[in-house]
C-alpha cells in the first residue's frame, strides 16, 4: 500500500477477510488481545455487542466484533500494534455520547473503550492546568474543583455522562461557549497513541510552546489521528458573580429578535440558550419547573463577570427584551434557583423520551440574523414530512439543534428523517452557515463536506490524516468522502448483531 507522501507502508499480514468467529485468525486476535487486558476486560460474543452498535445518532448501526477496556497508555498501544499485525480496523469509543456516529465501527473491528481509564492525574491551581485521563467524565472534573475557585469551562449539554476525550475528539461546545471558547481553546496538551501504535506527546502545561501548534490540529481530529490517552486542560478562574435569567416570549420571532439585539448591544453573555414550544412542554410534564405551556419560546440568558458591571448588563439585557415583547423574566437570586434554572436546560434532552420511541438530533449553524428564517424552515419542513421536530440551541452563537421524533422501528420514518435532516442542513449552508457547530461530521454528515470543501481542500485534509493514519485502519470511513480509490484494511463482516447502515 503507499500512501500519499508515496512512502511505501508495509502490510505485516494480508487482508483477513478470512477472519469470522470461531475461526484461527479470530481466535489467535482474541487470546493475544485477552493477554494484553485479561479476560474480564474483553468483549466478544455476538449478544454482549449489541451495546456497542450505535452511539446518539441511532439512525446508523454496526457491531464491533470485539470489544476491549484498556485500562493504560502502553494497553493502547499494544491494541493498536496488534490491529495492525492482524490488519483489522479499529476505533476509540468514549461514552457513547457522540450524536453523527463518531464512534460506529463502520465494517467492524476492535472498538478500544476508555471508560477505565478516568483518574485526574493533576491538578496545579497555581499554572492552572488540570491532567486528566481520557474516559474522565466531564462533570466529574467540574465537581472535583468545587470550591477551589477554578472550573473547567466547557460543559457540553451531556456533561453528566460525556467523557473529556470524547470531547477532545469533537471539539464539542456547549451553553458557555459563546463566552468561553469551545473545547480547542482549553486543550493545552495531550498525550496521544498513533494508528501505528506509537505514543507522542502534544504541547504541554504552559501556554505556549515551541514549534507547530500539533496539539490544536489533533483537537477535532474525531479519531482519525488516533487515540487521545491523556489530556492537559486549561481550569478557568470562577467569575465573581453571576445573573441568571429565563426570559419566556409568545413567539419564537420575537425571541430571535432579542438574541439579536443583546448581541448587537456588545453585550456577550456567557450563555444565551433557547427552547421553543415542544421542549418547554416535555421538560414542563418531566420536571415542573413552572414554564407556562402556551409559551413559544423561552431564552436562559446568563452573564457573568465583576459584580460592579452585571446590574448595569442585566438593565440592558431587560430593555430589550421588552422592546421585543418578553412576557415575563424570571431572575435566580439564589445559587438554588440559578441551578434549577440550568437543570431545566441541561435536562431538556431527557425529557423528549415522554415525547417519542426516537430522536435525532441536528447539529446546524447559523449567522445569529437568520435564526428566524432557518427556524421558519424548520416548522415548515416538519410539516412536509409529517414530523414532529423540536428546538432547543445554543442561540447565542446561531447553533440550532432541531430535534426530529421518530420510531426508529419504523423504516419509513427513518428514511424521513434522513431527507428532512439534509434538508435543513442545506439550508444552513444556504444562510450562510455549515452543517455542524459541535456534534462532528462522523459519518452522517461525511456527504456534505464535498458541498463545503473543493476538491484541494479534501485533498489537503487527506494528506493531514494520512501522516498520522495512513493505513486508514483507525476510524475508518470518518469525516473525510471516500474520493480517492485507496486500498482499504481487511473488514470483518460475520457478526449477526451487525446491521448495515441504511
């Protein structure tokens, strides 16, 4: 095989599309596999995989054929070294959490979890810099800084269960990030195992380093430069003070407007999130926060900074919201129901389950002066398709994450959502936008890059990966359009759990 740098790679074993349960190569992977992590950390029977078959974007399933807990960098590295002995794909999975199917095991393989691999190794309040493993829960290193004077500012809306490699491996976002940066801006070095299984070191504890900015490329990568074993994470100083608001409007016109103009104001929030009709009623019938059910959207504004200059923002942030027909504003003026105020948001997504069987979630972006129209698109293409579809974003930066119900049960329903999805999408790119703000390309939206990106750009993006994985055998098929006819690795395709992506 050659690459595109027309470097010779050598294959150390032909590809094993030989390679079924039961069978000697399978069977050879599994006890050398099993030697590196021992019995009790290695998955492999067909019923004990279906776990693994999809992460959030359900729409698209495939099985690992194995399924291995490495519990260490040289674990890793080891894995990794054996795939490629056996020339079998593999990928990294975190929580699961990714919503375009980060972590789906496209033609199977070995799926590495890191879940067990979740200490905070360091944490330096004096260099403000937290070292923490790959499968550490991102609320987890929130809670272990309580009443230390620092956080770690990225707190996607899965907080409660998404791991900081996974969103290393995203760049994912969150409510905060208008103010404070998505995932990259707090990544200050990491520790990453190659697809050919050797282990680098990326920046480091201090602000800047030496040389080319590799640990800001690797952020994002979404796998397919590795996999991330240990990060070095930027803790932020807490602000002195907060003011939390929930602002309810009658329409969503009228909420859009408001958004607009709280920017427009030079006031920049660190969080300015939205929930429309739908949402307001499932997080209403789940929780009981007192949201009146007739509303037709709802805004959590939040500011933080010096106390000195909040009241003086807060004046301004409820003029225009008058000036835009607010119905009413409900202020926290306790730590108490300043929570119950984000609980409502954070748990907005656990409540569509009283909603529909099914969802997916959309991951567009907007300038902030077309929210109303691509909001308008929504509601009409809801009514094209016959579907229920539900709004709950960060507003603040134009990111709109239509939620789309469904029965996943149902082929045709899944079909529906697949037309209306790119339908929005499209639109999106129409306004201005792109097709992703935090969720990825994966591979449910790896077709609309070509729309985005010339044919140089993909080129240039393919010879990228290709220095850190040119064999393509991690994360296969992710992010980037199959537009070259590159020899591929062998594929296992034997499991019954495994369902071809529709």
């Amino acid at each position: 095989m050659v690459d595109s740098s027309n470097q010779t790679i050598t294959q150390e074993a032909p590809p094993l599309d030989e390679l079924k349960t039961g069978s000697p190569p399978f069977t050879s992977l599994v006890q050398q596999l099993t030697q590196i992590v021992g019995q009790a950390n290695i998955l492999y029977n067909a019923d004990e995989l279906l776990v693994y078959e999809c992460d959030g974007y359900i729409v698209d399933k495939s099985a690992p054929d194995i399924v291995i807990f490495p519990i260490s960098t040289e674990q890793i590295s080891a894995i990794v070294k054996l795939c490629n002995q056996f020339n079998v794909p593999f990928l990294a999975r975190g929580a699961g959490t990714s919503l375009s199917g980060g972590c789906l095991p496209i033609g199977g393989g070995v799926m590495i979890v890191l879940t067990k691999m979740k200490q905070i190794l360091e944490i330096n309040l004096r260099d403000r810099y937290a070292i923490v493993e790959p499968g550490m829960v991102n609320l987890h290193l929130t809670n272990a800084l309580k009443g230390t004077g620092y956080h770690y500012a990225p707190d996607p809306s899965s907080q409660g269960s998404c791991t900081i490699g996974g969103n290393i491996a995203t760049n994912s976002g969150g409510p905060h990030t208008l103010k404070y940066g998505v995932t990259t801006n707090h990544v200050l070095g990491l520790e990453a195992v190659l697809p050919d299984g050797s282990i680098i070191e990326l920046g480091g504890p201090t602000a800047e380093t030496p040389g080319y900015d590799l640990h800001g490329l690797y952020v994002g990568n979404e796998g397919t430069f590795g996999i991330c074993t240990k990060a070095i994470v930027r803790i932020t100083r807490d602000p002195e003070s907060h003011r939390t608001m929930l602002a309810v409007f009658q329409t969503i016109a009228d909420a859009t407007r408001a958004i607009s103009a709280i920017i427009a104001a030079g006031i920049i929030p660190s969080a300015l999130e939205m929930m429309d009709h739908g949402i307001i009623q499932a997080v209403e019938e789940a929780f009981h926060f007192g949201f009146p059910l007739d509303a037709g959207a709802v805004l959590l504004i939040e500011v933080d900074g010096l106390e000195i200059a909040l009241d003086e923002e807060v004046r301004q942030i409820l003029e225009i919201c008058e000036s835009c027909n607010v119905r009413e504003i409900q202020r926290a003026d306790t730590p108490e129901e300043r929570q119950l105020i984000w609980k409502s948001r954070k748990q907005a997504f656990g409540a569509i389950g009283r909603l529909s069987p099914s969802y997916c979630t959309q991951d567009g972006v907007v300038p902030r002066t077309r929210l109303p129209e691509i909001l308008e698109f929504i509601e009409a293409t809801s009514k094209k398709y016959n579907m229920r579809i539900v709004n709950v974003f960060h507003a603040g930066d134009g990111n709109v994450h239509p939620i789309l119900l469904f029965d996943e049960r149902d082929q045709e329903q899944i079909q529906k959502v697949l037309e209306a999805s790119e339908e929005i999408l499209e639109k999106c790119l129409e306004l201005g936008g792109s097709v992703t703000g935090e969720h990825g390309i994966g591979v449910e939206k790896i077709n609309f890059m070509s729309r985005i990106f010339n044919e140089t750009d993909l080129d240039t993006m393919e010879t990228v990966r290709n220095i850190f994985n040119p064999r393509q055998i991690c994360s296969r098929d992710k992010v980037l359009p199959q537009h070259q006819a590159d020899e591929k690795a062998g594929v296992v395709q034997s499991h019954p759990a495994r369902r071809a992506p529709h």
